[in-house]
C-alpha cells in the first residue's frame, strides 16, 4: 500500500509535515467509521506510524512552543479528531485498542497536559476498565497510559477511589509479579499513588 510506504519516509514526513498534517492526517481518520474492522486498524497503523514519529521530532513538534504552527495543527488534530474517537477504538475489535493505547502513550511521554483532555472526554474511565488482573486487553502500552494519568495528579482521591486504582495497581501487581515486562512501570504507579 502507497499510505504505508509514505508513512516509514520519516524524511520526506519531516519536509512536507505541514500538509500531512493538515491533508493527509485528517482523511485517515474519516476511515475510523467505516464497517470493516481491518480497514480501520490499517489506517489506524497508518495515522500512528505517521504521528508518533512527529511527536518525538522537535522539529515537527516543540511542546515548549505550542504557538509553532506544525505543534498547533498537530494539538489541534489529536484534540478535535482523535480523541473523540478513542472511546469506539479502545473498545473495538483487537488490536485497535493496542494500537489507540500506543499513540496516547506516546502522547502523554510527550504531551503530560493531555490527561486533561483525556479526562474531559470521559476516556479516562474506559482506561481503567481495561486496567484489572487477567483482562485480555491489560498490555504495556495501557499501563503506561495509567502511569501518565497518575502521574499528572488530575484526578482527585475520590476520582482514584472511583476507579478503583489503588485495587487495581495491586491485583495486577500480583497477578504479574514474575512478568518484568510491567512490575516497574507498577511500581511507578504505586509511587504516584503515595506521594
């Protein structure tokens, strides 16, 4: 497929950003409503294979400077596009989920400010469904995700009692405790949670 060819020429992404970002970038996630699953998740692949390298170029994107108009279009994208989108991807057909955690992974590395943007809307909670013991879509990318939520100290105590946070960080903790893919990144969360 040409979009996938166009989307590992990090090169060619870096000189034209300005136009995939406000051309490109658009049109793939009009594809999110369409019916068949497999259509979704390639431009799905596609839209995060083009974003998470922009994230992590400052020439792209300079979070100190959110007035640089490739980090404007691109804040503006994720916020008015994407993320309303999020809750139909995390509870789509695998692996959309897996691949909708991994852009908001990279965005919160990135990006911190957008938990609030998360919270307002109503994604947060659809995260820590997902965030239990023996839950088939429990990965790194989600705990990275809840990380970076904790982290960002918007949620209030009644909000981590809500969720259930706490209750969670410790049954997952215990159900993987021999899988180091994902204790330290727990521990940091439990860190969080203390401090």
């Amino acid at each position: 497929m040409i979009l996938e060819s166009v989307a590992t020429n990090t090169r060619m992404l870096t000189s034209f950003s300005d136009p995939v970002i406000t051309n490109l970038l658009p049109v793939l996630l009009e594809q999110f409503s369409n019916e068949d699953a497999n259509t979704r998740f390639q431009y799905l692949k596609i839209f995060i294979d083009i974003v998470i390298p922009y994230l992590f170029d400052e020439s792209v994107y300079d979070i100190s400077q959110t007035s640089k108009p490739t980090t404007k279009l691109l804040n503006d994208l994720i916020a008015k596009k994407f993320l309303p989108l999020l809750p139909g991807s995390l509870a789509d057909k695998d692996p959309i989920p897996l691949f909708a955690l991994k852009l908001v992974s990279s965005l919160l590395e990135r990006c911190p400010p957008f938990t609030g943007v998360l919270k307002r809307y109503g994604v947060i909670s659809g995260i820590f469904q997902n965030f239990s013991a023996g839950n088939a879509r429990l990965n790194a990318h989600l705990i990275k995700v809840v990380k970076r939520v904790v982290e960002s100290k918007d949620l209030s105590i009644e909000e981590i009692r809500d969720f259930g946070i706490i209750d969670k960080t410790n049954t997952v903790m215990a159900s993987v405790v021999r899988q180091e893919w994902c204790v330290d990144l727990l521990l940091d969360i439990i860190y969080e949670l203390l401090f």
